[in-house]
C-alpha cells in the first residue's frame, strides 16, 4: 500500500469513525490526558496468590513452592478510565488504543534489568480468529520498541481451554489451564530473566502455567507484567 492510499484509508476511517476518548468521548484523542490523569498506580505490590505486599510483586515465601512465576508486576487500579480503555481495547477491537496502554505500561518496564527477555501470553486459535490480533502481544511488541528488550512473541503456543477460565473458580482455573501452553520456539534462555506481558492478571494461573514452560527453556526468573488486576 502507497502512502497515499494508507493516508486516504485513515483519512476515511477518521471520517467514518472519528477518534474520540473510549472513556469520556473527548474528540480527536483515543485516551484523553484527564481520563489519563484518573489512572491509580499501584503504590504497593502484591503476592500474586494470596496478595501478601511484597517487593515489586514477589510470589511470597509461603506461595513459592506453588509456583513457576518469580512474582507478578500490576501498574494500576483496575477502575475508571483504564478499565474502560482495556475493555475497547480487548473486546470492541479499538486496536489502535495499543499505542495509549504501551504509553501508560512501558515507564514500569524499567525497573526490570536491561537484558530481560520479554514475551507475552499467546491467544488462544479462538480468540485470534475472533479478535484478528493477539491484544497482548500488540502492546508487547510496542513496549520493546521502547525499552530495547529483547522480544520473543511465540515462545509458548496454546491450546483451547477446556472450559472458559471466566466460568471456574479460583482452583479451578490452575487445572483448567494446565497443559494450555506448550513450547512454540525454544530459545536458550539459561540463565535470563523473562518478563511476559499480559493485560490482565486475575487468578495468575496463566501466568503460572506460561512461567512452567518458559523455566523449561532455562529462564532463572520468570515475571508476569501486567496493566491491571481484575478482581
Ligand atoms: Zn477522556
Ligand atoms: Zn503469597
């Protein structure tokens, strides 16, 4: 596609649908600097499993044997604007709000050491034939960009859930995603940190399931680094 045409096509998708706030519906802005200014970040980290306050999101002493996960990294509060944005974002295809939420997440990133390797949680077939883009990896691929990381998309593949992780409970959902992941791409990361971005932590069985097989690819310490944690 010439650069003409893509600048015709936005032009005409700015006609169409113009760009507004997907919280207030500022126009001519996708998130707009008051809604942005409402963002609570986290001030203090948590235990991913028991929500024990730990140094940067540590899983805690009494967690650790359950766990493949080093710890768990949340940026915000999920409420108010930033939920509202995460929702268009994953549910209503807004794609290009990837931009906006790369911009809220990639400060935090800094706190990890230079020479991580970052990742991110893979779509399941499903959900990529549905959504057409694997939201996590959009925002992942920008915060590389960034930071300079190191990015792998497809270390891990995954299979279909047996049963939507949304309808189990919490000990549920450990066993549903068991298995989920396997090794798509193995890269040596003997001896690395890895850093896998996701939108969302909730139960962090994901996570934890991702962290199994990413530690069989050598990886010392395996993080989740996400924009909110849904209750
Ligand atoms: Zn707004
Ligand atoms: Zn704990």
């Amino acid at each position: 596609m010439s650069i003409l045409t893509k600048n015709i096509g936005d032009f005409l998708l700015d006609v169409v649908f113009p760009k507004k706030c997907a919280s207030c519906s500022k126009l001519d802005t996708l998130f707009c600097e008051k809604c942005r200014s409402k963002i609570i970040f986290l001030k203090t980290q948590n235990c991913p499993f028991c929500l024990k306050i730990t140094t940067r999101g540590r899983v805690c002493p009494s967690c650790k044997s359950k766990s493949a996960l080093t710890g768990v990294y949340v940026i915000a509060h999920f409420d108010g604007p930033l939920k509202e944005v995460i929702h268009q974002y994953k549910y209503e295809f807004v794609k290009a709000l990837k931009d906006d939420l790369a911009d809220v997440a990639w400060p935090y990133l800094e706190d990890f050491p230079k020479n991580a390797v970052l990742t991110c949680v893979p779509s399941s077939p499903k959900r990529l034939a549905w959504r057409g883009y694997n939201q996590a990896e959009e925002i992942a691929k920008i915060l590389a960009q960034k930071t300079g990381m190191r990015f792998y998309p497809s270390l891990l593949k995954r299979t279909e859930y047996k049963i939507p992780q949304t309808q189990l409970r919490r000990k549920e959902r450990f066993e549903n995603v068991k298995n989920a992941f396997k090794i798509d791409r193995k890269i040596d990361l003997e001896g690395k940190q890895v850093v896998i971005f996701d939108d969302l932590v909730t139960s962090g069985a994901t996570l934890d399931a991702c962290a199994g097989e990413i530690r069989k690819m050598g990886a010392t310490r395996v993080w989740g680094f996400v924009l909110a944690r849904n209750k």
